[in-house]
C-alpha cells in the first residue's frame, strides 16, 4: 500500500541538552546504539531491557559520570509493563522521546503450517504488544503536553509493499506490518504532528546484533542513525520539523510500506 506522507505544524521545540528519553530493548544492539547516541547528544537515557543484569551492565557501559543513563529491568511484553514504564518516566520527571526496539525474531521454520501457537503468541507479545504497551505509558501525557517525540523499530520484512508478502517468518512478518498499522493509527490520532507529537517506524536494515547475526553487512549504528535523527527532529541537525510522520523510514527517508 502506498504512503502518502502527512506533514504537520513545526514540531515544538526540544532542547538536545536535556532531553528525556526512555529507549526499550535499549540493553542491547540497536537500542543500545541509540541510546549511545542520544547521550552524546546530551540527552538524559533510560534504557529498557529483561534482564536486570543486562539493563544494569548498558547503563554503567554508558555512564560517563553525569549520571544521566539509567537502567531498568521490564518486561514490555507484560501488561504490568505500562505501570512499571510509567515509573520510569516519573522518574525521569516526564519524558519528550520514546525510542521502541525491543523485538524478537521469529524460528526461521515459521511458516504457517510450522508455527505453533505458542511460538506465535510469544512473537507477537514482545514485537507488537511491547510496542503497544510502550506507547500507551508515555504518549498520552506526550499530547497533553503537545509536545513528544516517538520511533518504533519496525523491518523491511513487514512492508505489504514487497518483502512482507514474501511467506515465511509469518509471526515476525505479521507482527512487523502490524506495528507499522500501530504507528500509522497513533500518528493519526496525534493530528499527524499538528498536537505537537510525532510518531514514526524505522526499518534499520540487516544489522550485526544478536537478531542479525555477525554476518550482516551494517553495523548497530547505521541502523540506529534513522532512530535518532527522528528523536532529535526540531533540534540542530535533526530532521527538519515539519518533515512527514506516520511513515515508515529507511535511511532518512519515507519508503512505502
């Protein structure tokens, strides 16, 4: 199906020094590499893994003494997610960015007939009902305050537009193009950027993470560069504010999904 890009109001202003982000999967790959990022931007991060050990471990490796990463052990895929995410933003006293890349890829055996429920159920879980729980925690008060910014990890495999019709890895697939469905429907209930508040997918391209594998041929960072640049739109070197959103993006540009 075709994009037709919907461009807003210019997006509120966002200081780069300061800005609050919470980054989910951020314990790890390409949430991790966001996070990186944004706190050489000068942001202040809390990164969202599973594992406690794990979220522990990213936030010390990117401490650089300002104390303005933290980590924090929750499970998106649980509905308790949205209380414990909500913790998280008073912790940080309100958030303006939310960076959703916790997924999972589906058994390279997932067709349809070699899918069981449960692996189906567990899938979708996490790479969908993560992303919706992570959203309801944090962009209702977004458009209160009419000001926020939010990036959701899709992949080229859940574009109805070509890879995603091409059968097989049917949980992750599916639960790709669902969450690009997710984001187009959130976006729209946001007044396409006019309340302040932007919503976009990503597709990071074949990356070298623990999904990708050490063969892929870009790095965390490429595939986390999009994720950022959209995090800082409005803010010296982001995307220009009134760029489309609702859209899904591949390096730095609206492709059709």
């Amino acid at each position: 199906m075709a994009n037709e890009p919907n461009v807003g109001a210019p997006a509120a202003a966002l200081p780069a020094a300061g800005l609050r982000a919470v980054v989910s999967g951020g314990s790890r790959g390409l949430g991790l590499a966001v996070g990186r990022a944004l706190i050489v931007a000068g942001a202040q991060v809390a990164l969202v893994g599973r594992d406690p050990h794990r979220a522990a471990e990213a936030a010390a490796t990117l401490d650089d003494g300002s104390g303005r990463v933290s980590g924090w052990a929750i499970d998106v895929a649980s509905p308790d997610s949205i209380e414990a995410l909500s913790a998280v933003g008073e912790h940080l006293g309100g958030v303006d960015c939310v960076i959703a890349s916790a997924a999972v890829m589906s058994a390279k055996a997932s067709k349809l007939a070699h899918t069981s429920a449960e692996h189906w159920r567990e899938v979708l879980a996490i790479n969908l009902d993560g992303v919706f729980h992570t959203l309801r925690a944090f962009v209702p008060a977004m458009l209160e305050r009419r000001q926020g910014r939010v990036i959701v990890f899709s992949a080229c495999l859940g574009r109805m537009s070509g890879p995603g019709t091409a059968g097989g890895l049917a949980p992750y697939r599916v639960s790709k193009a669902a969450v690009n469905a997710l984001v187009r429907n959130t976006a729209a209930e946001a007044g396409g950027g006019r309340r302040g508040v932007y919503v976009d997918a990503v597709c990071p391209g074949h990356c070298r993470t623990d999904m990708g594998g050490p063969d892929a041929p870009r790095s965390p960072e490429e595939g986390a560069d999009t994720a950022v640049w959209l995090a800082l739109r409005g803010l010296a070197g982001g995307a220009d504010a009134a760029s489309p959103t609702g859209v899904l993006w591949e390096d730095r540009q609206v492709i059709p999904w």
